[in-house]
C-alpha cells in the first residue's frame, strides 16, 4: 500500500483546473458559510481537517477511458463544467474525497461566494482569538461584500472588531513578514487607533503561514485503473463529511455510465432519482462494511464471453445494489440462472427493476432498452 502525500495549499491551488479537476461522478458544491468559518477556525487552531483522496491517473488514460472531468467553480453559485483539453503525456488528479474543502480554499483564495446574489469575501478578525464563543469558534471568520475593501472596522459599545481579507492575507510576502506585518499594524493604527498586540500581529502571520507554507493538504494518491472499483471507493469514502444520500449515490452511477446524465439529471433532481429505491435500500448502515455494492445483473464474465463491449457491459442500466454478502454469492452467476432462482420473488425484482420477460445474452439489448425505460418512468411525477 502506498503512502499519504502532503502538499501546500499553493501548491494544489494554483494548479485547480489545469492539474486538479473533479470526476463527474461528484456533485455541486453545497458547504454553507457555517462550515467554512468552521474549517478556517480549524486551521488556525492547528486542528486536523481530515485527509483527501485523488484519483491520480494520466492522460492517455483519460482519452482511453472516455473519463469525464469537470472544473472546479469560480463562485458558490456556478455549476462544475466539463473541461475537455486532455494531454496524453500529462499527469491529473480528480478529487474524490474533499471536494467541499478543495471548493472552499478555491473559492476564498481565488474566487467569490455569492450570498444574495452579491459577490461576497472572506474575513478574519484579527482582533480574535482571545475567547471562544458559545458556538465553539475561537478564531472569527465571517463573508461580507467584497465592496469593503482590504480592512473595515466594526465598532459597537460591547466589542470592537476589526476584520483584514483572507485573499489579502494569503497575498503577503511570507519571505517578508516581518515588514509586512510592520505595515499593517501601522494601517489599522492610523486608521483605527488600535494598536495591535503582538497575538494579535502573530494571528496574521500564523494565518498567511498555513495559507502558504504548511503542508497541511494530506492525501492519498489512488491508482486504481478500474473504473468501477474507483466508484466503490468514492461511495465508501463518501460515507462521511457532509453526507451523501442513497439518491446522490445511484446518481453518481448514472454519471459515470450515461454520458448525458449531468445535464438530464442535475440540481433538485437527485430528489427524483430516490424514486428508483424509495429508501428501500440502506446507504448509511451503521457498520461501513455493511454498505451496497454494484452488481452487474448479467454477469461480466457471461457478457464478455458473448464479446459484448465493455461499455454496454458496465452500462448503468445492468447496474443495481445489493449487499457485499449477497454480491459475493451471486458473483458471475449466469442470469438465466440467477433469474430462475429469483423468479418467485417479485417484489425483490421489482425493487430492482428487473423488466419482465424471457431474457438471455442474446437478448441483452433489448434488457437494456426495457431497463433504460423502467427507470426513465421513476423520473416521471
């Protein structure tokens, strides 16, 4: 097994959307202001902010594989497109765990977040850090219109409060610090009277350190070539942080296997695709080796026999889940066979939207079609 890497913030940052991109499998941003002046209290506290997992795959790959990749957003309010200029030679990692924080840093550092349909930025208050509030926050950060500029005070009877640009503070001159902070104190002197203490100064500076030096991007560079294994793998780490529902997960199957899916299937429409199953299926178990696995309802070792092409094989419309214990005894089960034991059970097939009839490789297209159809009726109210 190999090992987590480390990278600065920089160094990831720069790179977003010409190194660093998204699989189409994951869905839009969706953090909320609370969870990004969590994640920067946790940052200033030296708190861990969990690991990260890229895919790292090459170009040729992505050429191959027909791999989608889409961009990172710009504003909070923008949706991931597809990005579609692909170098053979060169080296990509699409982020599958940790979207939501790689979106924030891209969004506070070089983009904007629409609040209201105002362009907002983030603030630290440097005056901060001293008590922590009934929230849990020590280290105040808050989005305000970018229209304040570099600095602006709040001054009331019961607190002062004084509030610098996260993107202005990520801009110092790390090399020069010392000088840097030299010139901001005498900025909020002479425009505030306040004289900042040296916490206060060391505040600013242990800010702009982790934005620009700290290694503190931990993660783990999956290699795995096999498509559908990455998938797994993206549902299981996907169990946590914001969670995903049973509907966000078979539309993440949708994404990767029908091209036309993101723009058939986007935003409230995850709420129709929870259709398919109707909750009958438990994507949130409460051990993580209980959680659905992919089946191919006719098999893959029967199909490619048949010489049916790979696409048609993993098509999304051969695809259901079922738990790991019963994958593992229908594993490449014939279908006449596996449909000859299940027969019976109707209810179980329907679940699963088996179309009825007398099917057999030969046939297989014409399941497909059926299936395609039977899941296109979910769609309908």
């Amino acid at each position: 097994m190999q090992d987590y890497e480390r990278r600065a913030i920089p160094e990831v940052i720069e790179e977003i959307n010409r190194k660093y991109f998204l699989p189409d499998i994951q869905r839009n941003f969706v953090w909320k202001p609370e969870q990004v002046y969590t994640l920067f209290d946790s940052i200033m506290r030296d708190y861990p902010i969990s690991t990260f997992l890229f895919w790292k795959i090459d170009g040729s790959f992505l050429k191959k594989a027909k791999i989608k990749k889409l961009e990172f957003v710009k504003t909070s309010k923008d949706q991931n497109k597809e990005n579609t200029e692909i170098s053979s030679a060169k080296e990509y990692f699409l982020v599958l765990d940790g979207q939501q924080r790689f979106t924030t840093f891209y969004l506070v550092l070089k983009g904007n977040y629409i609040i209201r349909n105002n362009t907002y930025d983030l603030y630290f208050n440097i005056l901060s850090g001293e008590e922590e509030q009934e929230d849990g926050i020590l280290y105040e950060f808050k989005f305000f219109n970018k229209n304040k500029g570099e600095n602006f005070i709040e001054d009331d009877e019961s607190e002062k409060k004084i509030w610098y640009r996260v993107k202005d503070i990520y801009d110092l001159n790390i090399a020069q610090i010392f000088s840097e902070l030299t010139r901001i104190t005498k900025t909020i002197k002479e425009a505030y009277s306040v004289d900042l203490s040296d916490n206060q100064k060391n505040n600013i500076a242990r800010l702009c350190q982790y934005l620009k030096a700290e290694k503190i991007i931990y993660y783990y560079p999956e290699r795995e070539p096999d498509y559908d294994k990455v998938l797994d793998i993206f549902v299981r780490t996907n169990s946590g942080g914001t969670q995903l529902s049973y509907s966000d997960i078979l539309f993440s199957t949708i994404k990767s296997q029908w091209s036309d899916a993101r723009d058939n299937f986007s935003g409230d429409s995850y709420l129709i695709l929870s259709i398919c199953y109707k909750g009958s299926i438990n994507f949130k178990p409460r051990m993580k080796g209980n959680l659905p696995e992919q089946d191919h309802i006719f098999s893959q070792d029967e199909l490619r026999q048949a010489k049916i092409p790979d696409e048609k094989i993993n098509s999304i419309f051969n695809i259901r889940y079922i738990g790991s214990s019963e994958n593992k005894s229908k594993s490449n089960t014939p279908f006449i066979d596996w449909i000859d034991d299940n027969w019976d059970n109707k209810d179980e097939l329907k679940k699963h939207l088996i179309p009825e009839g007398k099917w057999n490789v030969k046939s297989y297209d014409d399941f497909l079609k059926k299936r395609k159809k039977l899941m296109e009726d979910c769609f309908k109210y």
